[in-house]
C-alpha cells in the first residue's frame, strides 16, 4: 500500500444541524503507508460534546467523489457508539462497537 493522504474530512453533524459549530481539533498522523495504520482524530463542538451526531474520514491517494472504491471512508456515530467502515468497493458499510468489537478492516 502506498502512502495514503488525507484529502477529505466530511467532518461531522451536530445534533442540531448546525455544522458549522463542530470542528476538527486534531488528526495524527495526517498520512500513513503500509498495510496497516491508526490514526488519531480529535474533534469539538462549541455547544458540547453531545451536540455531535457522527465523526467522519475519507483516506485517498486523490479524491475522486464519485469512486468511493479507491478511498478508505469510516466514521463513527456517537448514537450507536459504532465505528463503521466501506467495504472494499465502496457499496457497503462494515461496523463494530466501538471498544469492544471486533477490529474492521479493508485493503484501500
């Protein structure tokens, strides 16, 4: 795997809607190679942790919207408290509980 590049961040949804007030705090590291790597994102909302609906990350060596396929997308929903994943080819979301789930994976 090549080194990956952090291109895109549909970032996050407030339980409100208003987007605007979550942001991104940190992500490290912001690139990675090999074929396996964890990442570290840290995000805030201006109204509270609560107020944030899900957390999302989309990895590519170029983005390309509509081919989900060469990407890596996850996010988490603080709803479900699940960590969800693409599949392989971009059709299909994988999930896990988070912290007590088995550990989720695809070969983007």
């Amino acid at each position: 795997m090549g080194r990956l590049g952090l291109l895109a961040l549909a970032c996050c949804a407030s339980m409100d809607g208003q987007t605007g007030a979550v942001q991104l705090v940190s992500l490290t590291p912001p690139g990675g190679s090999g074929g396996s790597q964890t990442f570290d994102l840290t995000v805030s909302d201006t109204n509270g942790a609560a107020d944030i609906a899900s957390v999302g990350i989309y990895f590519a060596a170029s983005f390309n919207g509509g081919r989900p396929a060469d990407a890596c997308l996850a996010y988490y929903d603080t709803g479900t408290n699940r960590i969800l994943l693409s599949d392989d080819a971009g059709i299909k979301w994988i999930s896990s509980p988070l912290g007590n789930g088995p550990a989720l994976a695809n070969h983007q």
